[in-house]
C-alpha cells in the first residue's frame, strides 16, 4: 500500500510521500489532544447526514459503536497513533474503517479535513474558555478572601513607586478583581465569536450534498454557523482574538507578581509568601526567592510570542486555507496550557499569603502620604487649591529637613505655613483618617471597600 492510499488520497501522485516530508508535515504528535472533539465533531456530522438522508441508520449505529471503542482506547492510553496518518483526523478515521468498514469511509462525506479541523479547533478552544473562566474565578474568589481581612490595613498607595496617598490593603487587592473580571468579559466575548459553527463549509466553497449545517451547529452547541464558505475554513481570527486576551490576563497576572515580590523584599516587608511557592539558593542559606511570581512574569512573555506568532502567521495568506494554518495549534495550545497552569497556582499562591500590616503603616510614614490630605483640608478652609498646594509642599520641605512626618509637628510649627490650620487638623493627617475622608464609590475607604467585597461576592456567585 502506498503513502496516499494510506491518506486516503487519489491516485494523483506517482511516488510515495519522502519520509523527510513526512515528519516535517505531521501534527499527530501535537493535535492529538483534539481527539476527543473530532470524535464529537464527527458523531454530530454523521447524524446530521443521517437525518439528511445521506448515511443510512445502520451506518450511523456502525459510526457511534466504533467512535466508542476509540473513545475508550484513547481515554485508556490503548490507542496507537500513526505519524504516516499524519494527523488526528486521520489516524481516528483509519481506525473507525478498520473497525466497522464501509460506514467509516462514508462518514467523510459532505465535509473536508479543512473544515473538520476548524470545527474541533473551536470546539476544543469553547472548552477551554470555559475552564479558564472558572479558574478567574477562583483567583479572583482568593483575592476577595485577603481582601476580606485587611479593609482597614492601610498601605502606601504608590505612583512612580514613590509614596503616593494612603489606601486600603483590600482596595488594592480589589483593583486585580476588577482587572480580571474585564479579562472574564473579554473571554464571554471571545466565546461568542467561537462559537459559530464551519462544518458544512467543506474544502472552500460548501458541498453539493443536501446537509443542514444548522441542525450539525444544534447538536454542537454552536450559536449559529460561519455564513461564508471560504472564511469558515481558512480565518484563525478568533484563536488570535482569544490569545489577545490571553495576552491581557497574563500582563495583568504579571504586574499582580512584581508586586507580591517587591512587597516580599525586606525593604518592603509587606507581606510574606508561603514557602510551598518559593525556593532557596544553591549557595546562599538565608535566601527565599519568589519562583512563582518571577515565572509569571517570564511566562507573560511566551504568551506575548504566541500572540505575535499567530498574527505573523496570518498576515499573508490568500484565501482559502493554506497548510500554514496548521502553525496555528501549538502556539495556541501553548497558551492554554500557561495561563490555565498560572491562573492555577496564583489562586492557591495568594491563599499562602501573610500580610505583615505594620510594615504597611510603617511605609505610609515615611513618605508623607497625607499630604494631599493637609492640601485639601486647607481648601476646604477657603484656600485656593495652588495656594495650598505651595504651602504643604514648603511644609513637606520643612519635616523633611527635621526628619519626621507631618503628623508629628506640632500645631504652631504647622500654622506657620496658613493660619488656617486648627488643632482639628491632627485627625486629617493620620493615615486611617486619609483612607475615612475617600468615602464614594471606587474610593478607599473601608466602608467603601466592604461594600465593593459585598458586590464582588454577589458576583462571584452569580
């Protein structure tokens, strides 16, 4: 038997396929992870034409009885793949006619390996969105449980990594919820658009055959159908939409972890991390270094490649599929696989949180984060706000040069710069007061904060 007659191709060539070709060619060792949504695919497709009148009932009871042994065999580890199959599709269909004939050679009918394997490529990244949508949220059901204890935990709010405004160890926590719950959105979105269904779009141009693409999509639990032959089988846009928002996950994830490891260095001393997610030295004993959080900000990275991949990949092609297409599925696979590992082990790295809050109201201290306070306090005194801003600025100047906070000066040293100051200033300038006084929606304050905890809950459960 030759190469093509293993392929199942025409008698079109006159020598087999070079074994060279052959491994350069074959994606079996990769695809074969869509297995399980080909044999799906296929089992839809089959009674789609039954219906149709296309397959008989005895074919289809022949398709279902032999797509169940291979299920099992695959399931099982049993199944053999075959690189001169060279493909997923193919090595499942060779196996399903040698277990029950004719019928598995029917079951091609109607359709293409072109828009066979845009089919299992959505069904198999629709599974996958799903999963990813429930591991957000378990992240993010981490964060509001650390969230939940530390209301009144006051922090230095950073911009420019210099001491910025006092805020809540909980709000900003919340700010990743709120980053990762636009990342679930993106992905509903993204789903949406994976969810049409290509079978029946065959190599290009759709099939003579009487089938009834909708009645394929019902049975799939797809939206609706790609409405254009060509476009259904030869776009990848939506693999390169879902690792765009892959992208986004991760860039947030990674900003998440120079965070947690800046905070776990002893000149920070915010917080410390479970053991289980860190690592020593091979040379120095007293070392403890935050692997976890390093890694995802290295594999931030990877997804980013990915997504630059894919794009690159598809900027040339004419319509309508091209075999570069077949470039698509490990840098997608790729993507799957670390954001569902990273959003795993950030969910369960952010329950092996210590929070070390004196440290926190240390650092707020330091860096005269209520000054803003003192500013606003005197424009509510009648002062022009660039007024005010001068005179907190000279009287920053004025504790720096003394070596202490501006709640340490004593009341006739503050009214030095306005006289508009009063002995009511003292509650304004600690840092609980600073977070008390940002009582609105989206602010810091801990009542404000409880109440974004409660909707994040009420979400989470939704």
């Amino acid at each position: 038997m030759t190469m093509q007659d293993k392929l199942g191709w025409s008698g079109r060539f006159g020598e087999p396929v070079a074994e060279l070709v052959q491994r350069y060619t074959a994606s079996v060792d990769f695809d074969q992870r869509l297995a399980l949504f080909d044999i799906r695919g296929s089992l839809a497709h089959a009674q789609m034409l039954t219906s149709c009148g296309i397959l008989s009932a005895q074919d289809l009871s022949d398709i279902r009885r032999g797509m169940a042994q291979i299920e099992n065999e695959i399931l099982s580890g049993d199944f053999v793949w075959l690189i001169e199959l060279e493909d997923v599709h193919l090595n499942i269909e060779k196996r399903l006619t040698a277990l029950v004939g004719d019928a598995g050679k029917r079951l091609h009918t109607g359709r293409s390996r072109n828009d066979q394997v845009a089919t299992d490529v959505r069904l198999y990244l629709r599974h996958a969105i799903d999963e990813l949508r429930d591991l957000i949220k378990s992240l993010q059901t981490a964060l509001v449980g650390l969230a939940t204890h530390h209301t009144h935990t006051v922090m230095p709010g950073f911009t420019h990594l210099q001491v910025a405004q006092p805020v809540s160890f909980a709000h900003h926590l919340m700010a990743y919820f709120e980053m990762l719950k636009r990342d679930a959105e993106r992905l509903a979105d993204v789903r949406r658009r994976v969810n049409r269904l290509p079978l029946g779009a065959a190599a290009l141009a759709g099939t003579s055959y009487p089938i009834n693409r909708e009645h394929a999509a019902e049975l799939l639990g797809f939206d609706g159908v790609c409405e254009n032959s060509l476009d259904a089988v030869s776009d990848r846009d939506f693999a390169i939409e879902f690792t765009a928002a892959a992208a986004l996950i991760m860039t947030h994830l990674s900003r998440l972890s120079e965070e947690l490891i800046l905070w776990m260095n002893p000149r920070f001393g915010f917080i410390a991390i479970a053991d289980r997610f860190c690592t020593g030295s091979s040379i120095m004993p007293q070392k403890k270094n935050p692997d976890v959080p390093e890694l995802v900000r290295g594999k931030t990275g990877r997804i980013n490649g990915n997504l630059v991949a894919l794009l690159t990949l598809m900027k040339g092609q004419p319509l309508a599929y091209n075999k570069d297409n077949q470039e698509d599925k490990e840098p997608l696979f790729d993507t799957v696989d670390t954001l569902t590992g990273t959003l795993r082990i950030c969910a369960e790295m952010m329950g092996g949180v210590t929070v070390k809050p004196e440290a926190m109201r240390s650092a707020v201290l330091q860096g005269y984060a209520t000054a803003t306070d003192l500013a606003d306090y005197l424009v509510k005194k009648g002062l022009p706000f660039r007024d005010a801003h001068e005179a907190v600025a000279l009287a920053v100047r004025y504790a720096e040069q003394r070596g202490c906070d501006l709640s340490d000066l004593a009341l006739d040293e503050l009214r030095q710069f306005s006289a508009g100051i009063a002995d009511d200033i003292f509650g304004v300038l600690t840092p609980e007061g600073s977070l008390a006084s940002r009582n609105h929606i989206g602010g810091t304050a801990p009542q404000q904060v409880e109440a974004a905890i409660a909707r994040a809950r009420k979400y989470l459960a939704g």
